[in-house]
C-alpha cells in the first residue's frame, strides 16, 4: 500500500476531513475548532533570536509527515496535522508569526537545527543523554512508551524476548535502534527513513514485526485492525521540542508556551482530539525536567 493511500485511508478513519469546520479555517491547515482568546504579541528586539523570527514573519518547524497521531501530511486537506502541529502553532501563535512546517524524519532532526534549516522540531523525539549533548530540549510535553506491533495471526511474537531471528523494523535514527540492538540482539533489524516504509514492511510481509513509540503503532493499529502490540513496555520515551543549543531565548519562549499550553485547558482538547478518543488514555502533561527525562529514559532502558 503506498504511503499516500494509507494516509488518505487514515484521515477518513480518524474523521480528520472536517469539511463542515468553517471558511476561516481555510489558512489554519486545520487548527484547534475551540480557539483561545488571542494573546497580546510581545515584541522583540531586533538582532535577537525572537526579534528576528518577528522580522521574517515566520518559525519553521521540523515535524513527521507520516506519523499520526502527532504529524502527518493529510492529503484530503493537504495540509500537515497532529498533536504536534497544534503545539508548533501555539509557539507561533505566541509570537505572532506563521508556522511553516517541514518534513523532519528521525535521522535528520538533529542536522536540521544545527544547520539552521528549522528553528524548532516537534518531532516525537525523545529526551536522551546522546541527544541533549548536541542539542538543547525543552521541558518534556509527552510521555510516550516502546512497544512492539505485528500481526495478530503471527503467533511466535509474544513480546521482546521472542524476537530472535526475527526481522523487526524501526526507524534510522530513532532511540528504538540502539534498544532493540541491546533488548532484542539476535533480531535482525531493518532501519528505513520512515515508519510508513515500517508499516508496509509489515503489511506485505517482508518484516515480522514493528518496534516504535506507543502512540505511533497505534495509528497503525487504527488503519490496520489485522495488527495488535505485543509484550511489556520496553522503554519511556519522554518528547521534548529539539531547539539549537544557543538559542536559549527561544528555548525559554517554547517553556513558557508549554507551561500556559498544558495549564489553560489547550494541552487537554488537543490530546482528546489527537489521542484520547482512539486510545481512552486520559492527558497526564509532564512535569519532569529535561535531566529528569533523561534519568527516565536511562531507568526504563537498564
């Protein structure tokens, strides 16, 4: 199934198409339906990192296009959409800019701010040790855990120590390389650029299962009822927005975007939009920090 059908498929199946949602949501690229009073616009000097985002008139945001329910391009309204995206829209909000959104996939997200080609990615990137060394994170605003999908007919699959001989798919780039190299080592991975290739692997066959966020293999569960997650938990994947190291004043705009985001009621409908009605997982925003991220990730890993 190519990955544009599966999309497609996707946004009928999550009732994504809101062709009754109103004509000035035609710019919004599918923006929250209960919309916030518009805050008043603090403006910047000119020659620093906010001021000059002012100036351009807009931030760009690295976020996935393939992986709903946190970003994914829908080709019914083509535009981007997804947990993610509404938080990207809330930081531009904030500003006063517009968001221009780009495809940042697993292995790129990183060269991405460290070249200057985003300023902010919102990409189901968990907070780690390797990663906080190159880049700086923002406070955590999800907390996602690893889990493996196959097919429900496929028997042998029970969970993580099954997997020997197996062939299991996973992102190039992704966390989920290095704990299945350490939880399942005799596996033999296959590393794609993205999970839609992970999800027609698995479809036609020529792998035996999927490892990869919670919150991702669900979306593929919704447009696939042929397949089911298997075993315990292997990880905590806390997410965090990926911002340059020495943009500290943009990374201290995006904390305090998150904090009003997850307190005034926002962080909720977007969760119930994006997740909560398909999994019945209540919203729990994070209120750990970023080296309390790490330590979770470590804690869960060992």
């Amino acid at each position: 199934m190519k990955t544009t059908r599966w999309l497609a498929i996707l946004a009928l199946a999550l009732g994504l198409v809101l062709a009754g949602c109103g004509e000035d949501d035609e710019e919004s690229g599918g923006a929250q339906e209960e919309s916030t009073p518009a805050a008043e616009v603090e403006q910047f000097e000119p020659g620093t990192p906010l001021g000059d985002i002012q100036q351009e008139g807009t931030i760009t945001i690295g976020v996935k296009y393939d992986v709903p329910p946190f970003g994914f391009n829908n080709p019914q309204s083509g535009t981007v959409e997804g947990f993610d995206v509404d938080l990207g829209r809330a930081i531009a909000e904030r500003l006063g800019v517009e968001p221009e959104f780009i495809e940042a996939i697993s292995d790129n997200r990183i060269p991405f701010l460290q070249d200057g080609t985003a300023d902010v990615i919102l990409s189901t990137m968990t907070i780690n040790e390797e990663r906080v060394e190159q880049i700086a994170f923002s406070d955590p605003y999800f907390i996602a855990k690893g889990r493996i999908l196959h097919k429900k007919d496929d028997t042998e699959i029970t969970g993580v120590d099954a997997l020997a001989g197996k062939s299991v798919c996973t992102a190039l780039g992704s966390t989920y390389e290095a704990t299945l190299k350490e939880q399942a080592p005799e596996a033999k991975l296959k590393l794609v650029d993205s999970y839609s290739e992970c999800l027609e692997s698995l479809q036609n066959g020529s792998v035996d299962a999927i490892s990869t966020d919670d919150v991702i293999l669900t979306g593929m569960i919704i447009q696939d009822d042929t397949l089911e997650l298997v075993g315990e938990e292997l990880t905590q994947e806390p997410y965090g927005a990926g911002i340059r190291t020495e943009n500290t004043e943009l990374l201290e705009f995006v904390n305090e975007t998150f904090e009003a985001y997850k307190t005034d009621g926002r962080y909720d409908t977007a969760f119930e939009k994006w997740i909560g009605q398909y999994t019945g997982a209540q919203p729990e925003p994070p209120t750990i920090s970023v080296d309390e991220a790490v330590e979770l990730v470590k804690q869960s890993a060992g």
